[in-house]
C-alpha cells in the first residue's frame, strides 16, 4: 500500500505538516512530532485505525484516498499458474488441533 496523506492534504489546501498536526489536536489527535514526519513524509511505520479515521473526518477524504494499492509490489509464487499454487497448499495441510493455553492436555474425545 502506498500512504499518500501530503497529496489529500494538499487537495484540500493543507501544504504544511504543522497546520495538519493542530487541525488533528483540535479534533482530538494528538500526535508527535516524530510521528507526524513519517504521516506526513509518506513512510509511516503503523497507525492506529481510530487514528485513520479522526484524519479522513479532518481532512475531508476517505481511506482509498489515503491508502493506494500497489497490487504490482506483491511477489508472485514460481512457476505454474496462480491459481494451482494456491490450490495445493490448502489441501496438503493438517487438520489443526485445538490445545489449551494454560498447558494442561484436551479430555478424550
């Protein structure tokens, strides 16, 4: 996925990092310098999906246009078809065994 809040925002007349950061304080986002860089520069390391949504209703866009896929930057299996790749893995796996998470063993079945 490609992040591209700098161009929505400048679609809508938001040209600096800084005036984005306090239009988001007023409506409740606080967010650090640092990660306003990586929001702004187009390199986000994560973001929170309450936070996607308080920057949509600030800057007036929606998610698709924030979040561009880039359906050519997926590896492709090697060889065959894309389809028998997929296929076959599905029907080699085992079948999956439920366990308990404090250790102790499932009663008989």
């Amino acid at each position: 996925m490609k992040w591209n809040l700098r161009l929505a925002a400048a679609n809508r007349g938001i040209w600096k990092a800084s005036e984005l950061q306090r239009m988001l304080a007023e409506a409740g986002l606080t967010i650090s310098a640092g990660k306003m860089s990586g929001l702004w520069s187009g390199s986000p390391a994560s973001i929170k999906l309450s936070d996607l949504d308080v920057i949509c209703a600030v800057i007036g866009c929606g998610v698709e246009e924030l979040l561009i896929p880039e359906p050519g930057k997926i590896p492709r299996p090697a060889g065959g078809q894309p389809g028998e790749q997929e296929a076959a893995p599905a029907q080699a796996r085992p079948a999956v065994t439920p366990r308990r998470r404090d250790g102790r063993s499932l009663p008989p079945a």
